[in-house]
C-alpha cells in the first residue's frame, strides 16, 4: 500500500494509533465473534484462530510495525499516538487526525468520526451475542462459503433484533474474558515490544503501561433466562431460511 502511494505522491506520511494490548485484544474477542471466528474452547487472547496469525505475531508488537512504516517513509513521517478518546478534541479521533494533518476540521462535514455514528456502524457485541455465536460457530466451519456466510449473517441480524427488542447485554461494553492470570500473561507477552516502542517513537516515554487487573465479566448461557434465548435461536432461524443459498 505504501508503495502505490510512494509511486503517486512525492511524499507519504503515515498517522497510526495504537491502543493498549489489553483493550484491543478484548474488543477483538467480541467483534471477531461477529464472523464466527470465535469458537468454543479458542482462548480469549493470542489465538491465530481469531484473528491471524499476521496479527499475533506482527501486528500486536508495535515496534516491528512501525519499523517497516519508518523503512519505507522515514522515522521523520511517521506519526504513532497512543488512541485515547479521552486525549483528542472533543473526544474525536478524527478531529486529532485532521490536528496531525495541519487539516482544519471546519473542511470536513460536522459529526464526522462522532462516537454515536462510530457506535452505528460497528456496534460491540456483549456476552450474551458472543456466547450466541459460539453455538453456531462449530457447527458453520464446515459448511460451504455460502452457507457460512448465511449462518453469519442470521446470527447479527438475530443479534441486532434481541438488542431492538430490549434485552440486555447483547449490544453494549464487550465482554472480558481474560482472567487475572491472562492478564499478567500478557501484559508480559509485550512488555519488552512496547519499551522499543517507547524509545524509538515516544522520547523513552512509556505510552502503555501494566494496567490494574479487571474483572472478568464474560458470563455462560445458562445465566440467560430459557425464553429470552429460545427467542433468538428462533429469530437465527427464521432468518437463516429466508436467505437463498448460493452455492
């Protein structure tokens, strides 16, 4: 990609935001749950089943990214920040974009990159949809791309009705299912990735830091009331016959 644009533009420069390992591998878990890429028994961290094995072994340790990002544009146009709402422009991270662009943000239209058209667009799922589609996701590997596809698409669409409907915990916050012991384990999984990080890009300044251990919040099935889950097996299924199969 780089390189296309190398060929099209006298200069290229590269603005990535990194999140803590921590946070990004828990929203992981949930939205790659959305694919059924999530299956029983998978752990809920460093599985290449989940998201790749590119991702595991490259993607996560920040420093080896943003080596071939400076390899091919220079160190000087590389521009890595640490993605913390908290930190931006009225909480916008497209607002701290344009910031690092010199671009003036009246130039764009208003709401542009807003959390609630974020939330719209790519909503987390809760434990009760990602526990939903581990019922499915077994059973879906084996199936033709088509077929697989139509599991996919019934399981979201029952999902986003069961939020419409007013149940709790299908949409919302996602779930962590990392124990405490998880937790340490990676926070020393990449401990020595984030302080070349920290030396290379931020001024010996270590951005990502051991964080306090969280609960874990995941919960099983057998917690959601027998009717509430019989409604959105029924509605998956409703779904899934109403889709042609294109094989």
């Amino acid at each position: 990609m780089v390189n296309t644009f190398k060929s099209l533009f006298s200069r290229v420069s590269v603005v990535i935001y990194l999140r803590h390992q921590l946070d990004l591998w828990i929203s992981l878990y949930s939205q790659q749950a959305k694919t059924l890429r999530v299956k029983p028994g998978l752990p809920a961290w460093g599985s290449p089943e989940i998201v790749g094995a590119d991702i595991v072994n490259h993607g996560m340790f920040y420093d080896r990214v943003l080596d071939v990002y400076s390899d091919l544009v220079g160190a000087d146009h590389v521009y890595a920040r640490p993605y913390d709402l908290k930190a931006f422009p009225g909480g916008d991270v497209v607002h701290d974009f344009l910031g690092v662009c010199a671009v003036d943000p009246c130039l764009i239209s208003p709401g542009l990159g807003s959390d609630a058209k974020a939330l719209a667009v790519n909503p987390n799922w809760g434990w009760k949809a990602v526990e939903f589609s581990k019922l499915f996701a077994a059973d879906a590997q084996y199936g033709s791309v088509a077929v697989r596809q139509n599991v996919i698409k019934s399981v979201g669409k029952a999902v986003h009705t069961m939020s419409l409907k007013g149940f709790g915990d299908w949409r919302g916050k996602p779930a962590n299912y990392l124990t405490g012991a998880d937790q340490k384990q990676l926070w020393e999984c990449y401990t020595e990735s984030n302080q070349v990080l920290a030396d290379r890009y931020f001024n010996g300044r270590l951005i990502f830091e051991q964080k306090p251990l969280l609960p874990v919040t995941a919960r099983s099935l057998c917690e959601v009331p027998v009717d509430e889950m019989q409604t959105a097996i029924n509605l998956a299924l409703d779904i899934y016959n109403t889709l042609p199969v294109l094989e």
